[in-house]
C-alpha cells in the first residue's frame, strides 16, 4: 500500500519535472536548430510555432510511457501537463489532441521502433509548422533531427524517472 502511494506521489512530482524540462528544453532545442541550419527561413518565422510544437510533441510522447498505462494518476497526470500548455500557449489544446493521435497511430497494433517513432513525430511536426499537405523531403532536415531528440528523450520519460 505504501510503495503504490508513493508511486502515485512520484507520478505527480515527476510531471512536475517534466513540465519544467520541457519548457528549458523548448528552448535549447529550438535555439540548437538555428544555430544548425541558419539557412532555414522556417525556423526564424515560425520560431513561437517550433516552441509550442516541441513542448506539445515532447508532453505527448512523454504520456505514452508505460509506467503511466493502467495507472489511477494517469488522468491528472494528463491534465496537469495540458493545462500547464494551455496557459502557456492558449491555442495548444488542438495541437495536443492531433499530436496524441498522431503518436497512438504510430504506435497502435505495432512494435514500437524507434526510427520509424521519430520520422512520424518529424512529419507532424512538419505539416503542423509548416502548414502544408505534401513535403519538400530537402527541408525535413530540422524536423527530423527534432523527432529523434523527443523520441530519444522523452520516450517512456516516465518509466526512466522509475529507475
């Protein structure tokens, strides 16, 4: 009874933490990008749309974990980490629910693997950015580079906070 309290008491501090990482890591990345392509225009006009695309990507892949299947704090978990994006970026909630979706296609019915993981989160993060239907595969260098870093990352955060 004790360890699942404290179970239940680690998964909320650890979103927490992970809100906070997120929001610094919004940043680093966003300003690793730039520095590694400065040729591409995307990045510097749609710079608040990158940040709010790595923290809606890194929170959703992040809630995939394992650890957070089945769990009684899943709920506030998700809530507390929606809510924390909505304040920040008011427009985030259909970003988060497509970027969800996104990720349980990707992983629904199939092994996960980590590369064709990251390629799918840089394709959303693609079309969502860049507002288009269809890709120049010449200007996914940035997005997919940013797809590897969450999936790397942040996915099963969760499980990894266990160990």
């Amino acid at each position: 009874m004790i360890d699942r309290k404290n179970g239940e008491a680690s998964l909320k501090q650890n979103s927490r933490r992970l809100y906070a990482e997120i929001f610094s890591i919004k940043d680093t990345l966003y300003n690793d990008l730039l520095e590694r392509f400065p040729e591409d225009a995307s990045l510097k006009e749609h710079a608040e749309q990158w940040k709010v695309c790595i923290m809606t990507a890194a929170v959703s892949t992040a809630l995939f974990s394992t650890a957070l299947a089945g769990s009684k704090e899943f709920p506030y978990v998700y809530s507390y980490l929606h809510l924390k994006l909505q304040a920040l970026y008011p427009a985030s909630e259909a970003l988060f629910e497509d970027c969800m979706a996104a990720i349980a296609k990707l992983l629904n019915g199939t092994d996960y693997h980590s590369g064709a993981f990251a390629e799918g989160l840089a394709l959303w993060l693609y079309f969502t950015i860049q507002g288009k239907e269809s890709f120049q595969e010449e200007d996914t260098l940035p997005f997919l580079l940013a797809g590897q870093y969450m999936n790397q990352y942040f996915y099963n955060w969760f499980d990894k906070q266990q160990n």
